[in-house]
C-alpha cells in the first residue's frame, strides 16, 4: 500500500468499486470543483496502473455531491463502471 497524489486538479469524496474492498483494485473516483467553490461540477475516474485519467462535465450550472460508484449491469466482476453523456 502507498499513499500519492493522483492528481493536480481539486476533487472530494474519492471512492472505489466496494466489492474491491481490502483488494486490489484499479480504478478510484471522486467529485471535481473549483478552487473557492464547494460545489462538485463533475466527476473523474482515475487509472492507478496507468496514471491517466477521465472526465466528466455535468454541464452549466448542474452540480454534484458525494461520489458513488455502481458496477455497469451485467458487465464481469473485473471491469469498470460507466457513464453516459
């Protein structure tokens, strides 16, 4: 286990997949905002093997809370959530 920082961008209420729990997991997700802002304007899903990550915009003045992560219906156990624009 090892602690670094994912990112240079501000993001709260990071979480993962709960079936990975106490495993290993490859991918953790948190709410982005802006500096001065406590309001979340999206969301980002970061790769820990590779480094990269994903984001996504919840638009003009729509805005987020806390993070859930929810495996896509039907996938296999090992891959990764989903979303839709």
């Amino acid at each position: 286990m090892k602690e670094e920082q994912l990112s240079e961008s501000i993001t709260e209420f990071g979480t993962i997949n709960d079936g990975y729990a106490a495993r290993q997991y490859r991918y953790a997700y948190a709410a982005t905002g802006k500096p001065g802002w406590f309001l979340f304007d999206g969301l980002v899903k970061h790769d820990l093997f590779t480094g990269n990550q994903e984001g996504y915009s919840f638009g003009d003045g729509v805005y987020g809370s806390e993070t859930q992560m929810a495996p896509r219906v039907g996938a296999p156990p090992r891959t990764t959530a989903t979303w839709s624009r």
